[in-house]
C-alpha cells in the first residue's frame, strides 16, 4: 500500500451509516423460512418489516411489494419496495440466511465488521438485523456474471475497488483467518456422515489424510511469501460485484466471509471464481489478464508505470494462494453437502476444486520456490 493512500477509519462516521429512518429500526426475533414460496413468504416479510420499522407498522398490508432478487448457493434476497400515497417511499432489500450456514460463517465475526465496511463506502447500508437474516439498503444495480470479470474495464475497476477494500479498518485482532478457517472447515468435513449411500460410498473415498498433508504443505509455502495481511473480502465471485453503468459506480456485497487475511488469497481466490459454480477453469486468467488487473491494482492512476519485478512477484502470490482457494472451497462443498437442503452438488464441487487444486500445485509450487 503506497504512503499517499487514504487509511479508511470508519469509526467515526459509523453513526451515518445508516438513512434517515434508521433510528427507528428495531432488532426483530423473527425468522423466515427460505425455503417456502413467495407467496407463503410475503406475510411474514411485510410482518417483519411492521416489526423492525416503527415508521411502517401501521401501514396496510397492500403498501408492501416484495419480489425476489437473486437466490444463490447460500441465501436468498428479496426486495421490499413500501409505498406510501402515489409513490414509491422506501425500497430495501433483506438477506434470509441460509439453513445451517452457521456451520460454515461466523455471524458474528459477519456482523462485527459490516457496519464499518459499509461506513466506509462499499455495499449497501446495514440497517438491522433479525432471527434468521439482516436488512440493507437497496442497491441499484446489476449483478456480474463470471464472463463479465473478463472484461477488460471491469477487470480493472474490480482492482481499483479492491485496493481500497484492502484499506478499510476494522476494529479488533488483525490475524490472518486463512488456515483458521481451512482448519475449521477439515475438522468439520473429515467427521460426516450422510444417510443418502451413494453419498457415503463416495465420501468415504475422500483421502483425508491426504488433505490434511496438503493444507500443510501449501501453508509452508504460502508462509515463505510474506504476503501482506489487509482486510479481505475473502468472496469476491461475480454474484457479489455489483454496478451500475449509468452512475458508473460498483459494489462489493456480501460479506459473509470477509476477515483480515493475506492479499495473495483475496486476489487468488478472485480469479478463481472466473471458472464460476460450473468450475471451467479454461477461466482462469491467463497471465496478462493478470498483469492488467495487478497494474490496476498496484497503481490506480499510473498503472503502466508498476515495475516489471512487482508484477512477477504479485503473479507468484496471487496464484499460489489461489492454490489455498481450492482447498478452502473445496472443504466447504464437503460440509454444505451435508448441512445444505439447496438443490446443488455440492459433494461435486469438492471433487472440482481439489482435482484443480492437484492440477495446479506442482506449476505453482515452481515458481514459489524459484
């Protein structure tokens, strides 16, 4: 990080996060099942609204809209526009946790440090939480796609976002989570058992000595390249990058994962997620897709001025600790296999990222060492 960057310190404008109704936000014990229909759901949101917003509890029902945003491998999004007379008075968005994510994410490490990232300027608003969720602003904006990531002029305004995500200041220990978290998840993934047979046959054929072994290898090299710890976003695939090109803005949502970590796996674990939930790592950035996200990256206004030697080196570490990506997503589909009711092989996708990871390694651990 050059000198001359601003240090984000959102302690003091935490109090101005929110709009200006948010004083008379209430925390509700309320909880949403997911997994119902839209119109089983609607009654309950618009209760949860009543709940959570002292300026809507006495509003009829009919002033309430709510419609699904997205629905991904984790939560679910739903928007809620309120009118109040002959317009549209209010939109927010809430997040319906997943069933059984408290397995995999820290809710309160989650909520410990979103106020302060969205003080500083990224995302939606924070507003509240409930029982199974939390409510935020409304973003006018699309979602990426992982074909978007590719191209050029977003690539690079994801670096410029990225660096100034890596200066936000959050207040507490700034240990690196990284093997942590990988330790966490492999203590949870080599202990499951699954009622489904065919499930069980093929888990039982995972190797978890093996794993194991690999998690301490890839850390010893990962350790020998003193990659800087920032505060990471830790999940930057293309469904939590957000923009909208008439006000030429983007976002970063989603901060389920996001910790202080190593600036090599946040921008490792990026151009892993260009092979998307499909996992085509035919994807994966090539070298000079690299280059010019790193020059973006390194130098935001001078970025064909980035040394040659400061490219080679973020290469190394970028894509040695998209190798630690590989495993920790890959050890994450193990548990959402056993935890998750979402209709999606996540016991495959172990398979994908650690085949991968098995793929890439003895490439990456050469030019580590070299």
């Amino acid at each position: 990080m050059g000198a001359t960057d601003k240090i984000w310190n959102p302690v003091q404008v935490a109090e101005q996060a929110r709009n200006d109704y948010a004083s008379e936000i209430f925390p509700s014990r309320l909880s949403i099942d997911p997994s119902l229909s839209l119109s089983q759901m609607t009654p309950l949101v618009i209760n949860l609204c009543k709940d959570m917003f002292k300026a809507w509890s006495k509003l009829d029902d009919s002033c309430f809209h709510i419609e699904k945003i997205s629905g991904g491998i984790t939560n679910l999004l739903l928007k809620v526009s309120v009118k109040q007379g002959n317009s549209i008075d209010d939109i927010i968005t809430i997040r319906l946790y997943g069933p059984n994510t408290e397995f995999i994410i820290d809710r309160h490490r989650e909520l410990q440090a979103i106020k302060y990232i969205t003080a500083a300027g990224f995302g939606a608003t924070w507003l509240g939480i409930f029982g199974n969720g939390m409510v935020q602003s409304f973003i006018n904006a699309y979602t990426l796609t992982p074909s978007d990531m590719r191209d050029p002029k977003l690539a690079a305004k994801i670096a410029k976002q990225l660096r100034r995500f890596h200066h936000v200041e959050i207040p507490g220990s700034k240990e690196p989570q990284l093997w942590n978290d990988i330790r966490k998840f492999f203590e949870k993934a080599c202990n499951l058992k699954f009622d489904d047979t065919e499930k069980q046959k093929t888990y039982e054929a995972i190797s978890f000595t093996e794993l194991h072994d690999e998690i301490y290898k890839l850390q010893l090299l990962c350790d020998r390249l003193k990659s800087p710890v920032i505060f990471a976003h830790n999940d930057l695939l293309s469904g939590n990058i957000m923009i909208n090109h008439e006000e030429d803005k983007l976002y970063f949502i989603d901060y389920e994962y996001a910790s202080y970590n190593y600036r090599g796996f946040d921008i490792g674990n990026h151009f892993a997620e260009y092979a998307g939930f499909d996992c085509d790592f035919s994807l994966y950035p090539n070298r000079n897709e690299q280059f010019h996200f790193f020059r973006h990256y390194l130098q935001p206004e001078r970025p064909q001025e980035v040394p040659q030697k400061d490219l080679e080196a973020l290469y190394i570490e970028a894509n040695t600790y998209a190798l630690a990506s590989h495993l920790f997503w890959a050890l994450w589909g193990l548990i959402q296999a056993k935890m998750s009711p979402i209709d999606f092989d996540y016991l495959g996708y172990f398979f994908k990222r650690y085949k991968e990871y098995k793929r890439q390694k003895d490439q990456v651990e050469s030019l580590a060492i070299s």
